[in-house]
C-alpha cells in the first residue's frame, strides 16, 4: 500500500510539474506574441509616419518650385522687352498691373520687384532718367560704391521698396551676388513678414541679358547681370495649404527648419517645442534650389501610440488556446472513456472545413451584394440631389432622359444643367463605372478559378468590334497625339460566332494598357488568322538568318517602317511580315495556306490579334509576373497610370477559355507587344441585316467605284487608310509626294478626264508642308474661293483635335484619327453630298425595346428606394406603366390572379420575405387560379383560354450565386444584376415580353 501510495503521489507531482511547466510555455508564447505584434504595430506607424513625411516633403518642393518658375518667366519677360528697348517696353505702370494680374499664380509671395543693376560711374544719368534719387534702407541717400541696386519696378503690395538700393542691405548684397555668380534662386535667413506677420523668406533671382549662353562661366553671368528680381515668400501659407489638402493632418506634427547653421536651427514652422514622450522622429530634406541654404521638414506624431488591441486580445486568446489545449491533452490522458465524443467532434470539424469552400463563395457574394447595391444607391442619390438643383434653377419643363442607359446618373445627364452641374455628374457617373469595372474584374476572376465561367456562342461583326473597341480610347489618344489604327486582314471572316462580350473584354484590357502606357509613336491592333501569321513570321525569320531581315527595318531619314515611324519592339512584326497581308499578296497566300486551312477544318477560325505599341515597355525584371494577379511593374505604376493589375490576368484566362494563348515581346523605353489567339466558328448568316441582333449599321455602299489619292510616306499606315477606304468600296491609290499629286488635278500638266481622276485627296498631316507645296496651297485657295468649279475635295488626317482650328480653313475636311469606315462614310457623305438610303428593317435597340415595352403594365418590387426609382425610372422611359412596392408581401397582395400586370421585377434580398419566397408563392397561386379555371371549362367542349404564367425577373447584385439555374429553379424566368443597363434589359425583355400579350386573361 505504501508503494502505490508513494507511486501515484510522484504521479500527481510530475502532473503538477507538466501543468506547471505547460502555463509556464502558456505564458511566454503569449508574451513573445505580445511583444511581436507590439513590435509589428510600432514598425508600420513608423513606416506610416516616414510615408506621409516624404510626401508633404515632396509637395511641398514642388509647389516652391512652381512659385519659383512663375518669377523665373517674369525675369525673362523683364530680359525680353526690357533690356536695351528705347523707349522701354516696360514701365512701372506696365508692371504693376502685370504683377497684380498674374498674383494667383503666385499665392505664396506678398509681391515681388525688380532693382536694376548701376554701376557708380551710372549713377548720376541714372537718376536723372528716372527723376529720382537712390535711397538706403533707411530711406538716407545711398553712399558711394561700385555698383547699386535701386528698384525701379514693383507690384503695388510691395511699392514701399521703390527707389531702395537693395544693395544698401548687407544679406540683401550678399543674396545679390550669390543669385548672379549661380545663375539660381537663393533665399534669405527667416523674418516675420509685414501684414500677416509669418515667417518667410525673400527669394532674389537674377536677370540677365537674352544674349547670355546656357553653359556660361560665373564671370561671364556677372557680366551679362542687368538686374534683380525678388519676392517675399510665405513659408508658414505654403506648408498649411499644402497639409490642408492631405489626409492625416491630425496625427503627425509637421516643422520645417532652416538648418543652414546646423547649430542654430530656425522653425520656419509648427511649434517651437514637441513632446519628446512621442516616439518616432522622421527628418526629410528639402531642396529649395538654393545650394547655400539647407532645410529639412521633421515629422512625429501628435501623441503618444496606444496599445494596439490585437496585442492583447491575440496573446489572451493564445494563451486561452494553450490552456484549453492543455486540458484537452490532460482529459484525453486521465479519460480514456472519451475517445467517442472526441471523435464526434472530429466529424463536427470535417464538417466545418467541407464547408469552408461553400463560405468562401458566400463571401465573394456577400461583398457583391454589399458593394454593387450601394453603388446603384450612390450613383442614383447624387444624380436625384443634382436633379433638384436642375429643377430649381430651371424648373421642371426643362427635364428631359437620354435615349440610353437606365441610372439616374445617365438621365441627369440627359437634362439641361450647368457646366459645373455636368462636370459633377460626369464624375460621379466615371468614377461609379470604375468601380463596378472593378468589381467585375474581382467577380471575373473568382469565376475563373471556382471554374463556374462559361461563353456565350452567338454571331457578331467582327470588324465592327475591333472598329467600336478602338473607338473606345479615341478621345486618349487624340489627348496625346498617338496614331491609334486597326487593321483587318481580307481573309478573316466577316462574321464569326463566339462570345463577343469576353472578346471585347480582352481587347479592351489590351488596348486600353496600351494606350495607357504609351506618350509618343503609336498603338497598332492586327487581326489575322493565326495560320497565316505563322508561315509569314517563319518567312521574316527565315530572311533574317540569310541577313535579309530580323529587325524594324528603318527608311534613309532614320524613322522606321511602322505605323508611326518609332521602332516597335516584336522585330517579327516588320514591314517584310506586314506586307504579305495585305490584299494585293493574298493571291498567293490563299494557294499555300487558304486551301489546307478549309481541307482542315471548315468550321473553325484561330484568329491571331496583336497590339503594338511604343510605349514605355516592360522592365526586364518584371516581365516575369505580368499575367500574376494584382501584380505590377513596380510600385510607381499604380500612382503613375492608375489600375489593379488583374485585367493582364483575366485576359490570358479568357483567351485559354477560347481555345488559345497570350505572349508577348517588350523592350523598356521601345514598347510592347502583345500577341493573343482564339479559336472561333465560321458564321453564314449576315447578322447586319437581323436588327434583332445587330447593334450598328451596315456600311452604305453609295461609295462603290469612288477613287481616291492618299499622300503618306509610311507603308504600313497608308496600308491602315486603304483597309477602312476598300471596306466603303473606294479604290484608293498611295503616293509618297506632293508633286504626284499635282498632277491629278483638272487642268494641271494635260490631265485627263475626271472620271479617271480621284474624286477625293487624303493627306497625312506629317507629310502636309504649306510653306513648299505652293503650287497645291495655291490651287487649294483657289478651289476654296470658287475659282474651279471641279476641285478635288481635299481631306487631312491628323491625330490631335487642336489640328482642326489649325488647319481648318485650308482643307474641306480635317479628319481626326483613329478613322474607322463609318466616320470615313460619314465625312464624305457631308463632303460631297452624296444620298444613302436607309434601311427600313434597321432599328437600334432603344427603339426595339420601346416597341416591346410600350404600354406593358410591369411590377417592381425592391425594398430600397433608390432602387424603386431608377429601376421605374428605366422602364417609363421606354414606354412601359410601372407600379412599384417594398415587400414581398405587398407584391404578392397585387399579383393575386387575376391582375393587370405583363411582367414583374423582383429584388431577391429583402427582410421578412426574400424574392425566391415571394415568387415561390406567386407560382402557388397561379398554379391554383389554372386548376380552378380548368376544372371550371372542362365541361364546355372546345373551350380554351392561356394559363396564368406572369413573367418574373430576379433583380440582384449577387452576380455568382443568382445565377440563371437557380433562378428558374425557384420559379423565377430570369435575372439582370444590378445595377442593370440597356444591353440586359434588352435581352431580358426580349425573351420574356415578346408573346406575353396578356397574361391575367
């Protein structure tokens, strides 16, 4: 008894030292936690702290810089129409009023003036031109010495400082010479400025004569010296403006020091003394241009850091965690009897991580739910506020709807409102389409990797895509002056069957980085089928290794042979390559390829599409990630050019999707290339002619036969204007110069009849010189002026929309690229007044939904009433009678067979009873009023009359998991996420309203 009483008595003390030794670990694991999250929590306010430092650093530089410039372009005006001009082009009047006119591009200086330089022997013809005698600081006359500084010009804030000799001060004098021997900006030691009593400085800035070289030595700036220009600088305006327009302005201390005399450090800002209790001091310099002073901006917080809570709650909950775990373990050792329940809850837990897939969904669609809702609300409630300011400056006659779209933002802008009323909404309406732009690339790549994203198969216009993608980014590329063209090769099918809205989603993210990235040159999308394009860059490559090819072949001026002249950065994508796909090649293309292509597979196209560009390129350390999710070149490119960096990601996905890949080639400071493949069908039906389905016009065909002349240089670009001009029928002949144009006009070196003259002259701007094509201005003139009655019509093509002021009133027509056909037909039509017959089947979706919408009696059901509004808001506009309710409820009190309505929008996420419920319940009631009325007729032979089947449309912004299945499973026959636009309402309604003439007969 005594062993097994000493036994289990060692047995509970090595327990109690394992329990000991088990809180022991509890209680540092938990202190180590502690102090890592105190310390990560410590190191990220630090890092917050240096951020926002370095950026009010930089801001602050920079607007100093602006206010600097702006006095450097007076002293130039001074040096310009000042110096040696008898009489002066400048007086005192002159520039006063200049100076006060010109004030707020210099808000930070109480005024600046301009003291020229006298030398002694000077002096006495000085004064005598001036009338007045030089005064000293003191208001004394100005001893005797080398040189003076009197102020002959100042801005009326500062007119005390007329008739001073600025050399009479010893800074003054000492700032003088410092600003002429730097040729820079130098500034003063601090003061307090009269009137708003802040600290500033006076900035002195030297002028010199215009005849002064760029690389001049120090005596030779002395030498060309002809005065002083100078300004009292608010240093204490500056830094409160610039922390007024930045967020965080309430947690960090802000002082700016003049730290010339390291020993004495000035407070040009913020308070004299800080607390030294608050941790974390960042310094950051400043450069102001004046090498001879110093400044620094010192940064710390404005109180002491607080315990960040995740550094208590974590470590108590970790050591809560040890302890249950070890009572777990101790349970598990003593208890042996357990083993069934804990392996119950083992299931429990297999439970829980089976449906952690099923929560990560739900989360994606909460947070759809959660963002795309209030997005239609934000959207529709500034629109309604800026409504009512229409209505009260305008009244309510004035309130009218666009033709298109269905938010509230789209109907304002429909209305007559202010330039700032139109500017507000225009923002608003962008910056919500950013963000639900957003939001669906987030969507769109959940989708892709839960692998729930299908495509659509349906025919589209090809060429008319890629023409309304370009036109898309036209107004960015005028804005920056780059040639942005597409081209389509012959051999490509017309209409091919596919999903035309992800296809459009790729050439959107591609050319939109494209554009994006690209300041000068070009941007080049190219379509052709994928087996051409490799035999043909086999070709190019096969020259280059005989020493033939390889490379952007460049012409004898030095620009290279591409769509703008700048190299491109695919070498196989040279004008060798380009020109075998051009029509005039295709002969013998179609021989070698066309026939295997149809032996092989007759139903199916791989298209090629590259877009070129000359942009800034990709570095060579980051082409690795570019298709990596939310990855980006560096950390500048998201502040530089905006964007996430999925859109690179979705593309490649989608176009794996259809069947093919995406590669690209990309030399920084040359450009990129990207190269993507897809895998569509051949399509035999014409859709221009289903209105149903054809969103744009076909192209007239009033042109056929026409001739043309284009002057251009550049193969690869006149081959882009021949493309849209044959799709119009235009035959068109290219000539590099002007003097072969000459010759085509009526009456000029034995020019023959007109009929076999071009009716219309296309000029590139580039190759257009007024100054050397005399002869060709001379005859234009005269055209102009009715002189000849048979002068061609003369077009120019420019890139930019400032060239149309320009050349305006020289040509018929200007032109502003990209050009697609339809602007070319549009152009010519009203040039030459030619008549094209409409076509009466054509109706654009608009009209198409009025006429199925008109006098229909349709239900809303939402419980927001934003969303009442611009939903009811959408369908009066196309004619329809909208009644509208905020429950389930309610919904189902007005549906009870039989009713008036033809259709019924129901919102799916609703208190008390939710769309799926109230629709469940409607189908019961339907199904009920049908087997009445049925057993009602069944004795009356040949009786027969429609069941009640009311069409019901889900109106949701979960877009995963409100999908078309679930929908019809619930009773419902459709859904458009919200916020819903004309493309869905079309083809909701379109498959629901057409037939349901009447459905409570």
């Amino acid at each position: 008894m005594g062993g097994k009483y000493r036994a289990a008595r060692t047995k509970r003390w090595w327990r109690g030292l394992a329990a000991a030794g088990w809180v022991l670990t509890a209680v540092v694991c938990s202190a180590v936690m502690h102090w890592t999250l105190r310390r990560d929590s410590m190191d990220r306010a630090e890092e917050r702290l240096v951020s926002m430092c370095e950026e009010r650093a930089r801001m602050l530089q920079e607007q100093f810089g602006v206010t600097v410039n702006h006095v450097h372009a007076i002293a130039i005006l001074i040096s310009t129409f000042n110096f040696e001009k008898s009489p002066p082009a400048i007086d005192q009047d002159t520039f006063a009023k200049y100076t006060a006119r010109t004030s707020f591009e210099r808000p930070l200086l109480n005024g600046v003036a301009f003291a020229q330089r006298v030398f002694h022997h000077e002096r006495e013809m000085f004064e005598s031109q001036q009338g007045w005698v030089m005064n000293t600081m003191q208001r004394e006359p100005a001893p005797p010495q080398v040189e003076y500084a009197p102020v002959i010009f100042s801005q009326d804030t500062v007119s005390y400082l007329a008739r001073i000799d600025m050399m009479s001060g010893e800074e003054d004098r000492e700032n003088i010479f410092r600003a002429r021997t730097t040729g820079k900006a130098v500034l003063t030691n601090p003061f307090r400025l009269l009137g708003s009593n802040h600290l500033g400085v006076v900035l002195t800035f030297a002028v010199y004569r215009p005849d002064l070289p760029a690389d001049a030595s120090v005596e030779q700036r002395v030498e060309a010296t002809i005065g002083y220009l100078g300004g009292a600088f608010d240093v204490e305006s500056l830094v409160e403006n610039l922390l007024s327009k930045l967020a965080g302005n309430q947690d960090i201390v802000v002082n700016v020091y003049d730290v010339t005399n390291a020993s004495d450090a000035m407070v040009l800002y913020g308070p004299s003394s800080l607390d030294e209790q608050v941790p974390f001091l960042h310094v950051s310099m400043l450069d102001f241009g004046d090498p001879f002073r110093k400044h620094e901006m010192r940064c710390r917080y404005r109180q002491k850091l607080p315990m960040p809570w995740s550094a208590i709650t974590n470590p108590l909950g970790t050591f809560v965690i040890w302890m249950l775990l070890g009572y777990s373990i101790a349970a598990a050792y003593s208890r042996y009897d357990k083993v069934t329940e804990d392996c119950r809850k083992m299931e429990e837990l297999k439970t829980q991580a089976e449906a952690a897939d099923v929560a990560k969904s739900q989360f994606l669609a909460t947070v759809s739910h959660e963002i795309r809702t209030p997005m239609n609300g934000v959207l529709g409630t500034y629109a309604f506020i800026l409504i009512l300011l229409n209505l009260q400056f305008h009244g309510p006659g004035n309130l009218k709807f666009l033709p298109s779209g269905v938010g509230m933002l789209d109907m304002l802008l429909g209305t007559d409102l202010t330039m700032t009323q139109k500017d507000y909404a225009q923002t608003a309406q962008m910056c919500g389409r950013a963000l639900i732009t957003l939001i669906n690339d987030v969507l769109d790549r959940a989708k892709i990797e839960a692998g729930k994203l299908e495509l659509e198969a349906v025919p589209f216009d090809l060429r008319s895509l890629m023409d309304d993608v370009v036109s898309l980014f036209s107004s960015k590329s005028r804005e920056k002056c780059i040639e942005l063209a597409v081209f389509v090769c012959d051999n490509v099918p017309k209409v091919v069957i596919g999903d035309p809205w992800r296809f459009r989603q790729i050439l959107t993210n591609l050319v939109g980085n494209a554009v994006k990235f690209t300041e000068r040159g070009h941007v080049f999308v190219r379509v052709c089928l994928a087996e051409n394009s490799n035999v043909e860059a086999n070709q190019v490559l096969h020259g280059a290794m005989n020493g033939k090819g390889g490379r952007v072949e460049s012409t004898t001026n030095g620009a290279f042979n591409t769509l703008s002249g700048f190299e491109a950065a695919d070498r196989r994508n040279s004008w060798q390559y380009f020109k075998l796909l051009l029509s005039d090649k295709e002969s013998l293309l179609d021989d070698l390829e066309g026939e295997n292509s149809n032996q092989s597979d007759s139903n199916h196209v791989t298209l090629a599409i590259s877009i070129e560009d000359t942009g800034v390129g990709i570095p060579l350390q980051a082409q690795d990630r570019v298709f990596t999710p939310f990855m980006q070149a560096d950390s500048s490119t998201s502040r530089n050019y905006g964007g996430t960096g999925i859109g690179l990601s979705i593309s490649k996905c989608l176009a794996e999707l259809m069947g093919g890949q995406i590669s690209f080639t990309s030399h920084p400071s040359v450009g990129s290339t990207f190269t993507f493949s897809a895998t569509l069908k051949h399509s035999y039906k014409d859709i221009s002619v289903d209105s149903s389905r054809s969103l744009t016009e076909a192209l007239p065909t009033a042109f056929k036969g026409m001739k043309a002349i284009l002057v251009d240089g550049r193969p690869v670009r006149s081959a882009v204007t021949r493309y849209h001009l044959k799709r119009l029928g235009i035959l068109l002949q290219v000539v590099n110069n002007m003097n072969a144009v000459v010759k085509a006009f009526p009456g000029q070196n034995g020019a023959t009849g007109s009929r076999e003259k071009a009716s219309i002259l296309f000029i590139e701007s580039d190759f257009w010189r007024p100054e050397t094509d005399v002869q060709l201005l001379n005859h234009l003139r005269e055209q102009k002026n009715g002189q000849l009655s048979d002068g061609h019509k003369v077009v120019l093509l420019v890139t930019s929309e400032a060239d149309k002021d320009k050349y305006g009133s020289i040509f018929d027509i200007v032109m502003c690229k990209p050009i697609r056909a339809s602007t070319i037909a549009s152009s010519i039509q009203q040039l030459l007044k030619v008549e094209i017959a409409e076509r009466k089947d054509n109706q654009n979706r608009p009209s198409f939904l009025r006429s199925l919408l008109v006098g229909k009696n349709i239900l809303v059901v939402d419980d927001n009433k934003v969303n009442l509004r611009v939903a009811a808001a959408a369908l009066k506009k196309y004619g329809a009678n909208v009644s509208c309710v905020e429950s389930g409820k309610d919904a189902i009190s007005l549906l009870q067979p039989p009713h008036r309505f033809d259709a019924c929008f129901m919102d799916v996420q609703m208190p008390e009873m939710d769309g799926f419920e109230a629709t469940g319940q409607i189908r019961q009631m339907e199904l009920k009023a049908n087997e009445e009325r049925k057993n009602k007729l069944a004795s009356i032979e040949g009786s027969t009359t429609a069941e009640y089947h009311l069409p019901v449309l889900a109106m949701t912004a979960d877009v995963i998991q409100a999908t078309y299945e679930e929908c019809i499973k619930s009773g419902m026959d459709g859904y458009v996420s919200k916020p819903f636009d004309e493309e869905q309402l079309y083809q909701a309604v379109s498959r629901l309203v057409v037939g349901t003439t009447d459905s409570a007969v």
